[in-house]
C-alpha cells in the first residue's frame, strides 16, 4: 500500500507533534523534529507508516537529548578551563612593572649588604605577589639579622 508523504502528513503530523511535544518540552524543536521524520519519509517511504514515523520520531527525540548533554559537558568543560586558565597580559604586564621598579630601587640604593639583601627580598616578593606588609616585615628582619649576626669589634 503506497502512501504519498501528504498522505501521512495531513494522517499523522498533528499526532506525531504532540507526542514530540511530551518528550522535548519545546513546541518549537517538536516541530523541526517532525519535519525531520517527514523529510526522512521522504528518502525512505515507509511500508507501515505509523510505526515507522514514530519509531524514527523517538529515535530522533533520543539523539537530540544525547547531543545536549554532550554539548552540556563541553560547556561544563570550557567553564572549568576558563577558571583554571592563567592570568591575561595585563598581569604579566603588571608583574614586569613591579620587577623593573624594585630594581630601579636597587640601583637608587647603597650597596651595603643589609640593603641588597632587603631590596632582593622585596623582589622576589613582589613576584610571589606578597602583600606590601608582608614584604616590609621581610625587609626589617633582613636588616635586623644582617646586624644580630655582626659580632662587636674587639678593642
């Protein structure tokens, strides 16, 4: 028995819709569901219509929940490497300008030992991102170590 696809159409496009509709949630993707079974209807006419464009209709409702949660994990995945990814150019922009201003301060300062060793700790916590504080307190104990360790001059 041969059925024209306007046949089927005007038989079973408004049945076919609903149940689409249960599955989706979305009239709209029911829609181009159906006329995705109608479209493949039309390549390969079916010799017992209802079974056929409803069993093609399910598998469709099936591969488009399965192409959603796979492009869920995708965007799932694209979050956790955009929070994990490392800092943009203008915090290595910023980095580079802390570096080159403590080493302006070197070369501005004398050469004792206690002041290299304060100003080279202060660098290397300006690249750690240390808060000032915390580099301040450094540079005192270096200087208050460099002149613990000093042993009085004997007379």
């Amino acid at each position: 028995m041969a059925h024209t696809v306007e046949s089927l159409y005007a038989t079973y496009h408004e049945s076919l819709v609903r149940m689409l509709y249960r599955r989706t949630g979305d009239r709209d993707r029911a829609e181009d569901l159906a006329q995705e079974v109608f479209a493949r209807a039309l390549t390969t006419p079916p010799d017992n219509p209802r079974p056929w464009l409803f069993a093609v209709a399910l598998n469709l409702v099936r591969d488009d929940g399965r192409r959603a949660v796979r492009q869920g994990r995708r965007l799932q995945l694209l979050k956790a490497e955009s929070t994990t990814t490392s800092p943009g150019p203008d915090h290595d922009y910023e980095k580079e300008q802390q570096i080159r201003a403590v080493r302006a301060a070197l070369k501005r300062q004398p050469r004792s030992a206690a002041s290299t060793r304060a100003l080279s700790q202060q660098a290397r916590a300006a690249a750690r991102r240390r808060p000032a504080s915390a580099r301040r307190a450094a540079a005192r104990k270096a200087v208050r170590t460099k002149g613990a360790t000093r042993r009085p001059k004997a007379e």
